[in-house]
C-alpha cells in the first residue's frame, strides 16, 4: 500500500467510523464512573447527548437509512433488555439498560454502512477485508493469551466463518466488528458496563473477559433484523433492486 492509497483510507476512516469513535468517547465518558461521582444523574446527561447525535445522523441521512435506524432502536431496546436483563449476558453501571443505549446501536450501524458506502472503501475492499481479518484473529489472539477470553475467541472465529462466502457483506461486518470493540473497550474501561468471568455467567469453559472480544457476533443480529423489517415494509422495491443487482453483476 502506498502513501496516497492510506493516506486517502485514513480520510475515509476519520469522516466516518473516526467520528463514530470520538463520539464513543465523549458519550460514554457522560455515564462513567468518573463522572457520576461528580453529577449522579449522567445517564440523563447522556442520553441527551446521544439523542443530539441520533438527530444529526438521522436527518442527515436517505429516507432507507432513516427507516433502518429507526428499525435499529426498536430491536435494539428488545435485544438490551433480553441480553442483558433476562440472561445476564452482561451488566449496565446501575442494572438498568439506559435509554442511550438502544439510539447509540442505530449510530454504529449506519455510520459503518456510510464508512463502507465510501467511494475509496469500495475500491480497495479487498485490502483492507484482509487488513481487517489479519487485525481481528491478533486481537481475539491476543485477548485468548493475555485475558483466557475464550468466549471472545470462539466468537471471533465465527464471524471470519460465517463471512467466508459472503463477499458482499464481508467488509461491513469486519468494520461493524472493529467498531465494536473500540466501543466495548471504551464502555468497560469507563465502567458503564461489565461482562462477567463466564459466558452468561453459566458456562464454566467459556472463559471470557471485559469485554469479550468477539461480541459484535450478536450486533449482527441488530443489523440482520432492521433488514429484515425493512425487506417486509418495502417487498416490491426489494425484489426489483435484487432483480437489476442480479442483472449488473451478469
């Protein structure tokens, strides 16, 4: 890779999932531990701030992405209060799911569709697909040595599995799962949440650490579902767009 082919991906990085990142930053630190030592209510605090960044994104964005963001928010809410209130699977600072949460799925979902939308992603997908792959296995690696995440190993194991024979979709879920585990490593460090020692806290060989490495496994659900809701609401639309996709790549 040349200077002018990483310079121009570092361009496309930082306007898109760049952003995303510094927003995790400052959102997150709202609702650290940090911070609610000095101002007890910072979930409100926030949610506020995250509903700013919603709007913006929101109306921003084509009317499909807007309806998908919406989409996100109410599978998002399902998901948080199933994955983390009924099964355990993780713990929010106060045992609550805070209202933040389900908008701020919405955000990193279509800011990583806008990252791999990007003209130069495009062109060099295939390099950085294999950026990326090489990235997440020394990652999930290095959390299986250093932290016996063995939960986040298996989980990152399956991502690279499942996306072996989805070439269109291959670069968006490695980018959604590097996003995601910024976001993880940022939630946890500030205390906003916790994962347990176990998977579920039931499973005593799936060791796993704070944050488990490969869990943006189940954020593909989010995305997945919003699709899905998406192809119900707009059937004919849907079925024309893969009918010229099919015809384009003939």
């Amino acid at each position: 890779m040349n200077f002018k082919i990483a310079t121009a991906l570092f361009a496309s990085f930082f306007k898109t999932l760049g952003y995303l990142f510094l927003f995790m930053v400052f959102g997150l630190f709202l609702d650290s531990t940090y911070m609610s030592a000095i101002f007890p209510q910072t979930q409100h605090l926030a949610t506020f701030v995250m509903l700013i960044g919603f709007a913006i994104l929101y109306y921003r964005s084509a009317s499909r992405l807007r309806e998908q963001m919406i989409y996100a928010v109410i599978i998002g809410y399902i998901g948080e209060h199933l994955f983390s209130i009924g099964l355990g699977m993780y713990t929010y600072r106060l045992g609550n799911v805070p209202h933040y949460v389900p908008p701020g799925h919405a955000i990193v979902l279509i800011t990583t569709m806008y990252f791999c939308k990007d003209a130069v992603v495009k062109t060099y997908r295939k390099l950085l697909e294999k950026i990326f792959t090489i990235f997440i296995l020394v990652y999930a690696t290095l959390f299986l040595i250093f932290a016996g995440d063995v939960f986040g190993f298996v989980m990152s194991l399956l991502v690279i599995f499942l996306l072996r024979n989805k070439p269109r979709e291959r670069l968006f879920y490695l980018s959604m799962y590097i996003a995601v585990a910024f976001l993880e490593i940022i939630g946890t460090n500030y205390q906003c949440w916790f994962w347990p020692e176990t998977a579920w806290n039931t499973i005593p060989f799936l060791k796993s650490a704070n944050p488990p490495s490969g869990i943006s496994l189940f954020y593909f659900l989010l995305d997945l579902g919003s699709l899905w809701l998406y192809k119900q609401r707009h059937k004919i639309a849907w079925a024309r767009m893969k009918s010229i996709r099919k015809l384009t790549e003939n």
